[in-house]
C-alpha cells in the first residue's frame, strides 16, 4: 500500500474507468443504486454515513505468475490493492469541500494539503472486503471516513479555517418580530428538504434565508466540531416517508422539517424561507441544535452517489 499511490498509468486507466462509469450522471455526480456498489464501479460515497469506499479488481493471469500459482495469486491480489489504492485517491480528490473548491484544488494550491490528504490515505484507510474468486481473481473493496480523526476532513479542514481572516462568528438571532411557538424547544435538530432540487453534497454546506442572511454556515462552528461529526448528514428521500428512519438521522427523534426554496453556488448551497430561518435560529438559541450540527439534508437523487466525472484529471498531483 505504500507505493500504491504512485501508479501514474493506473491512474489514466482509472480516470478512463470513472468517465465510463459516470458518463449518465447528472451533472456534478449522479445517483447510483440503492444496493451494494457493483464490482464494475471505481468506488462509491456514501454520504449519509460519511464514508468513501474504493474498489479494485485484478485477474489472476499464467504471464503473471512468476514461477508457482501461489506467487502469481499473490501478485493478483497486490495489483487489486494498488488498483483499489489509486482509486481511492482520485474519489477523495474528487470529494467537495465547499461550493468553490474540492479536495482536489486545495491539493494543488498547497503542498501541506497534499501531504496531510496522502498520509491520512496511507495511514488511515480501512480494508473493508478482500475475496478471492475461483478463478484466482482478486476483489478488493477500502474505505475512508469523511469525518472523524482520522479522515479527509481532518486532512482538508484546517486549511481552509487557516484561509480564514475573521474569528468565528455567533450565529445570527432570529428578527426581532418573531414570535417563538410553544413546543420549538421540543426539537431535536432540523431536515432540510430538498424536494426534488437536485441539491449536491459538500463537506461545508451553507444555508441562506431568502433575504440573503448565512442561517448556517462553517464560519460558525468550531473546527473541532466539523471534523469530528461533519456540519450535515445527507440522506435519502425515503427518510422523509418512513417513520422509523426519520426519527434516526442525526437530527434526532423530534426532527424539525423545514423546505428548501431554492439553491445557490453550483447546488451545493440552500435557500430557505425568512420565516423557516427565524424559527430555526430561535430553536437553536434554545437548545443548539445548529450548534451542534444536528442537521439533516436530503439528496434529491439516492444515498449513494458514484464519482463525477467533471474536470479533467490528466494534471492530477501524483
């Protein structure tokens, strides 16, 4: 694993692989399938869990063995890692940190980054599956968390907290007309409905009320605070028509629900109503749940979402 990001012709390979697999999606990045991603795919974000999961596949060939069949399984089962190791690097480098940057951008703009992104890839990735077909092929699946000690976020997130001129800001109070109602205590945490907005997902989403005011926002937060659980979760549609999961996202078992209007910056970033605002930033005074980010938002497409294929990657920093 420890060259396996210096591959540079698994690289061009992978990168044709990801145009493929993605060349139907929407956009920014497509949804996939409610299931298990399939072995064909280069890998998968599952972003209402916060992980990114990797795939790498290699056949088991008579040219590639070396001398017993033993070796060449062996050697099969490297270039399966390396493969599933390069695609790794290339999702997290494809991951969107806010509306005008990606992980991939601030890899280019800052050696520090690159280093932080590759040492937490090399360090910190997890084997989530390794089999070995009949046939001698080798299927193997790593992921890495998006939040979390050991993660992209706390890879990325500092730097971009470092860009940052002003202190953290308190969170805007509601207008001064608002009248709070009587159970707005009561609420556990907010989901933001997207219906059918074809919102994208980002580490550091903003949500603006629709005279303009930041509702929430990472200038608000301690950096402690979005590495360690994320600003949001992003969940699938069906949360909303299922009891049972709408009371387990992180918004908890009395979720406020609140509708997006409309969307700002590329889709990565919310607009909700003036009033739907002041009631959250009241509930929040009250109890914190902004705070604490326990915030919810739906995807208007699936849970899983496969790699977009945007951009070209040709310069991409091995």
């Amino acid at each position: 694993m420890r060259r396996l990001f210096w591959q540079v012709m698994s690289l061009i390979v992978l990168v044709l692989t990801v145009t493929a697999v993605t060349a139907a999606a929407d956009g920014g990045g497509g949804g996939a399938d409610d299931s298990v991603p399939i072995d064909e795919s280069v890998g998968v974000y599952y972003w209402d869990t916060g992980w990114i999961y990797a795939h790498g596949r290699s056949a088991y060939t008579v040219n590639q063995d070396p001398g017993t069949p033993a070796s060449g399984m062996a050697l099969s089962q490297k270039d399966a890692l390396d493969k599933a190791g390069t695609a790794l690097e290339v999702l997290v480098g494809m991951v969107q940190v806010s509306s005008d940057s990606s992980v991939r951008r601030l890899m280019l703009d800052d050696n520090g980054v690159l280093i932080r992104v590759r040492k937490i890839m090399n360090d910190y990735y997890q084997m989530m599956t390794s089999n070995k077909m009949d046939d001698g092929t080798w299927d193997i699946w790593v992921g890495l968390p998006l939040y979390g000690d050991k993660s992209v976020a706390k890879a990325v997130l500092p730097y971009v907290r470092m860009e940052q001129e002003d202190p953290l800001k308190a969170f805007p109070k509601p207008s001064k007309d608002y009248q709070a109602g009587s159970g707005d205590k009561a609420y556990t945490g907010v989901i933001i409905n997207t219906k059918g907005l074809k919102n994208k997902p980002c580490l550091l989403p903003v949500i603006y009320d629709d005279s303009g005011r930041i509702v929430y926002s990472q200038e608000y937060l301690p950096l402690e605070k979005l590495i360690d659980t994320g600003m949001a979760s992003f969940v699938a549609p069906i949360v909303l028509k299922n009891d049972v999961l709408l009371k387990n996202t992180r918004a908890g078992s009395n979720p406020l629900v609140i509708d997006a209007v409309s969307l700002k910056d590329g889709r990565y970033n919310l607009v909700i109503k003036k009033t739907d605002a002041d009631r959250l930033l009241a509930i929040n005074a009250a109890n914190g749940i902004l705070q604490n980010c326990q915030v919810a938002i739906v995807m208007s497409q699936q849970q899983q979402e496969k790699p977009s294929a945007e951009g070209s990657y040709s310069n991409y920093p091995l």
